[in-house]
C-alpha cells in the first residue's frame, strides 16, 4: 500500500507526464519546488523527490543552482531514442500477438474507442495523450515493469521531440494504424502487426525535421547593419 507521501509523489509525476503527453508542458519549462508544491498541497521534500525520480528517466533535467526543467531533447538523442524505439516496440507486439486473454483484448478496443471519441469530438489534448498512451499500454500488457518504465520515458521524450521539430502543425497518429496493428495481434500474426509498428514508427519519424541546421557564418558588420568603412592609400 502506498503511504501518503508516496502517493503525492506519484500524482505529481503522473500530471506531469499527462501534461507532456498533452503537450501542454513544453521542453525547458521551469519546474520550481515551490510553486509545485503549492500547486499540490505538499512539501518541497516530496516534490523534491517527484523530479528526481523524472530525472533518472531523462523527462526533467536537474542542474545545480538552476532548478528542474523539462527535458528538451536534441537532434541526435531524439534520433537515438527513436532507433531504440524501432528495436522494442515491434518485438512487444511480437511478444503479444496471440497471447491476450479476453479482458487484454477489451482493454486494447476500449483505448481505440476512446481515441475515436476523442478524434471525433475534436478534443486534440486528449487525442494526443490516448494516441502516445496506446503504446505504454502494449508494453503494460507484456506485464514486464521494466518496459513499461521504458516505453513511458520514451513517449514521454518523443512528445517533447514533436514540439520541437515537428515540421508544421503536427496531429496525432492516423486513426487506422493502431487499429491495424491490435488487429494484428489479436489474429496472432505477430509478424505482420510488428511490420505495421516499424512503419507507424517510421511514419512518426517522418513528420519531424532531424536534419541537423547548416551552419553559416555571419557577416558581424552586415548582421549589424554597419557599412564597413573603405580604406586606401592617401595620394601626396
């Protein structure tokens, strides 16, 4: 059982990850001890304690003297994290593809109900949270903690990752993928479905710009709107 202190540490990191899964908790926003746990009715300790566990996951950054803020990942990490993406996720549907009792199955048509009803009254916060839950709730049904741990972290991060170079207005995942993909499993055709998470995964990769900026250099003079003076031989 969860003591009190326990359970306020848990809530505040759930909110915070429900606000990033949202979107709504943008990369390097500042999260101070004291307006969190005025927020929550708590002490700076449990607070404390709350970012430091989303530290050891990489979602909040810790510094010294600067206080906790959400993570905001670089090019090269969200590339990396979505190439460990690519080597999990299919082989969880592998993994599940066959093997679901009857409430597994209701509770992978019950989130997908709940997308569509999200997608079609048009509630994007709650679409985007259900659509990246989708795939913390594969992992939760492997019942292997670890990669539940690891798949929250991981969407957690490409949620940041989409703020920061999604390449225009990004919406949330296409409404059939998913449900190919728990059609897949659900038919046992653990193959077929992993295909269908590569390219769903490829397709999420595909609406971000990763390229790394082409570095030019600046002309101080022109970039600060100075005419540089002309100089030449005086004539005696």
């Amino acid at each position: 059982m969860l003591t009190t202190d326990s359970a306020a540490d848990a809530t505040i990191r759930h909110r915070i990850l429900q606000a990033i899964f949202e979107r709504r908790l943008p990369p390097g926003e500042k999260l101070t001890e004291e307006r969190l746990a005025e927020l929550f009715s708590v002490s700076r300790t449990i607070v404390r304690h709350a970012l430091a566990r989303l530290a050891q996951d990489g979602i909040v950054i810790q510094r010294r003297n600067h206080g906790a803020t959400v993570a905001a990942p670089t090019r090269p990490e969200t590339r990396q994290f979505l190439a460990v993406r690519r080597m999990v996720e299919p082989a969880i549907v592998m993994q599940l593809a066959g093997m679901l009792n009857a409430q597994d199955v209701s509770r992978l048509r019950d989130h997908l109900a709940a997308e569509n009803a999200a997608r079609t009254t048009g509630d994007r916060p709650t679409l985007v949270r259900l659509t990246g839950e989708f795939h913390l709730l594969l992992a939760e049904l492997t019942q292997n903690n670890v990669l539940t741990r690891l798949l929250t972290e991981l969407q957690a991060l490409t949620c940041l990752a989409i703020l920061l170079y999604a390449k225009g207005e990004h919406e949330a995942c296409p409404p059939d993928e998913h449900s190919q993909i728990v059609a897949a499993i659900i038919a046992g055709e653990g193959k077929q479905g992993a295909a269908l998470m590569l390219k769903h995964l490829d397709h999420v990769e595909a609406e971000m710009d990763l390229s790394e900026p082409v570095a030019r250099s600046v002309d101080l003079a022109e970039a600060l709107g100075i005419r540089p003076r002309k100089t030449g031989v005086a004539k005696g």
